[in-house]
C-alpha cells in the first residue's frame, strides 16, 4: 500500500495508531513498531494505574461495594469488568472518572516523547477511534495499523492469559466500534494468526517500509 504523502501535523514526529480487537496483540505489535528509539503509549497500562489513584477509592466503593477493594485496599480490577459491561449507565460513570485522567496522562507522555526525540511514537489506545472527538489523537496519527487477529483465536488467548469466560471479548467489543469499520480506516493491517516470530517478521516488514530503523 502507498503511503500517504501529508502529514495531519507536519511539525510533529511519526505517529503511529494501533488498531484491533480485544486481545489481538496490539500491544506487542506496539512495542516492535516503536522500537528501541520509539515511545509506546499504552492506554491501558496508565488505566490500570489511575485506578489504584487514591482519591478514586471512596468512589469506587460507593459504586461498586467494599468488594472492589482487596485485603491490602488495592482495586480489583475483575469486580469493576463484570459489572460495568453489563451496566452502561455505570461504565459511564466509571469513565466520566477514568477517561479524563488517562487522557491527560497520554498527553503528558506525548510531551514528553517528543521532547526526548523519540520516533515513532505508537499509540495503543483500546478507544482511538471511538473517543477521537474528545481527545483528538487519532488525528494526529500519521497512520493507522490494524492487526487483523480471527476472533477465536483472541477468545482463546483471553481465555488462557487472563481467565475470561467464553463470551468476554464479544461482550466488550459489543461496545465499541465494529472491527471492520477499523479495518477500513487502518493505512496498515498486519495479520496475527500464527506465531510469535511469523508476527515480529510483519512488523519489521512495516517498519522497513516507514522507513525506521
């Protein structure tokens, strides 16, 4: 595929924008994309710890229950998942909370990658497309990289790492965009239906037609 000539922000350095479904190894795919003088920026990584925020602990209590919290007062993240995929009015709630913090979080690290020179900087953001209107970083990729992974293989993978019963991920993805709208605004899409190396092999594939080195 040719790549585009203009640049949303022609001041600013590579910019890169994962896209896939739940458990599709974006984030791996994130991290070889970035390289060693890249920056990844993983939104839920700086979720996580803006969950484990002190001031969030009373909210999450009175909207979850004294269940949300271990023994040691840390979140337990698998409490807040089953209930807020099932209730939209509190995911609402959960991300009136969250997504402001993460976004200023994501902003701050982007500051900060372009200060230290780095390139590309990837964004692997669950929500890139769907919240672009409020955060506006899916406009500021120079482009977008789907990684197109079949849907059995993610439930398996979510499955055998992180103990999802049999229809999570097409629980959560049910509320986002559908897969194949992304796979249509994506500039890139590497395909991740084999093995480790078999994907590494694509993204280095990709990253010598960016032109990184």
């Amino acid at each position: 595929m040719p790549l585009p000539t203009s640049s949303p922000h022609p001041s600013e350095p590579l910019i890169l924008g994962i896209l896939g479904g739940v458990a599709s190894g974006k984030t791996r795919v994130g991290m070889r994309l970035a390289g060693s003088k890249g920056c990844l920026i993983e939104a839920d990584s700086l979720a996580r710890e803006t969950l484990e925020l002190p001031q969030l602990a009373p909210l999450l209590v009175e909207a979850f229950g004294t269940e949300v919290l271990d023994g040691d007062g840390r979140v337990r993240r698998q409490v807040i998942a089953k209930r807020v995929f099932a209730d939209p009015a509190l995911r609402e709630t959960l991300e009136g909370w969250i997504h402001p913090r993460v976004r200023a979080r994501i902003m701050g690290a982007l500051v900060e990658a372009q200060a230290a020179g780095a390139e590309p900087i990837v964004l692997d953001v669950p929500l890139l497309l769907e919240n672009d209107g409020e955060h506006g970083l899916a406009r500021r990729c120079r482009h977008l990289v789907f990684v197109d992974t079949p849907a059995a293989l993610r439930q398996e993978r979510a499955t055998r790492q992180r103990g999802w019963p049999d229809d999570e991920v097409s629980r959560r993805e049910a509320t986002q965009i559908p897969l194949s709208h992304k796979r249509e605004r994506a500039d890139f899409v590497i395909a991740n239906d084999g093995g480790d190396q078999e994907l590494d092999d694509a993204v280095d594939q990709l990253r010598a037609q960016l032109g990184l080195t």
